[in-house]
C-alpha cells in the first residue's frame, strides 16, 4: 500500500493543524518509534549503521539493538 509524497505531506500537516501534535518533529518522532515497534529488526539494522559509520560507540550500539 503506497501513498502519494503529496498526500502523506498534507495529512501530516491536517494532523498538527488539527492539534494532534505540536510540530512535524513531534509528528515524526512518534512516527519512527512506532515503525522501530512495529519492525524491531530496523533497531538491530539501525545500530549496525551507525557503528559502521562511526556514529556510536559499539555498547551504544548494542543498547540500540536490545543487546545490551
């Protein structure tokens, strides 16, 4: 199931006008932490990226993944 960029920019905007989050960041943020909930492997896949990157530490890491 896709959505168009353009509708998916207006309901983000309908939902802050709508008073159901105070910015795109706060709408963002809980959008990412659900996703992480609902596809726990992206954390585990997430974590390895940014280790590879140099980003975070390994415990960081590995924290992030659930492994710690």
């Amino acid at each position: 199931m896709s959505m168009d960029v353009d509708v998916i920019k207006e309901g983000i905007n309908s939902l802050i006008r709508a008073g159901y989050y105070k910015d795109k960041e706060m709408l963002l943020d809980e959008a990412f932490r659900t996703m992480l909930e609902v596809r726990p492997a992206l954390k585990t896949e997430m974590a390895i990226e940014l280790y590879k990157e140099e980003k975070i530490s390994l415990s960081r890491a590995a924290e992030i993944a659930g492994m710690s």
